[in-house]
C-alpha cells in the first residue's frame, strides 16, 4: 500500500503534535482533525490513506467514527489505526471489532508510529 496522505485526529492538541513529530521525517502530508465529525468530514473530502484515532473525544468518540468510516462506501477502504490511552484488552478486542487495524497505546515510540503504517 503506497502511502501520501495521513488524517491524524485527536482533541488533545499535544497529542496532535506528538503524532505529527513522530512523523516529522516522512513525505506523508498529514491532516488533523479534533472531533470525530471533523474527521469523518475531512475522511470524505481529503481521502486519506490511513487513519490515526483517538477514542476518548467529546462528542462523537473513536469507535463511534470507526464504525461510521467502516460503514461508508466511500471511506470503508481506509485504515485506521487507534492510537489511545485505553489499551487494555477489551479495548484492542473492541478496537478490531470496529474495524480498526491496530491499537498502539499511548504513550508510544515514533518507531511504533511508523511500524504500523509499514504494516499496512
């Protein structure tokens, strides 16, 4: 999978930054968003090649915007990758069930970061 355009969405704008800086290095052009409206919008007209989600936001949470994305003709074909503070088991089973291709727990390595994104 050739990868050009990441969507990173996370309502932590540290966070945002965090992951921006793990990909600082790369030629990707990275997009944010800090709801997950926001990212379904920007999901629909940016097309992204992955995904990178939080799942603790205000209004609508991550799994909510996976199920969305997974759902939608037009976004069901993008992976996306949970990056989050909820790590337990439940949480990568539930992750998976949502579509997701991976859960990386923060706090993480940039070499997580582009790990995942090598195993796509």
């Amino acid at each position: 999978m050739t990868i050009q355009k990441i969507l990173i969405c996370d309502d932590s704008q540290t966070d945002l930054m965090n992951l921006k800086n793990a990909l600082h290095n790369t030629d990707f052009i990275l997009i944010t968003a800090s709801d997950g409206q926001e990212a379904i919008n920007k999901a629909r007209s940016e097309k992204p090649d992955v995904i990178f989600l939080d799942i603790v936001m205000p209004g609508i949470d991550g799994y909510a915007t996976c199920r969305t994305l997974q759902n939608d003709p037009e976004t069901k074909h993008i992976p996306v990758i949970f990056v989050s503070s909820k790590h337990q088991r439940a949480d990568r089973v539930w992750a998976q069930m949502q579509g997701a291709k991976e859960l990386i727990a923060k706090p993480y390595e940039a070499s997580q970061i582009t790990a995942a994104l090598a195993a796509l």
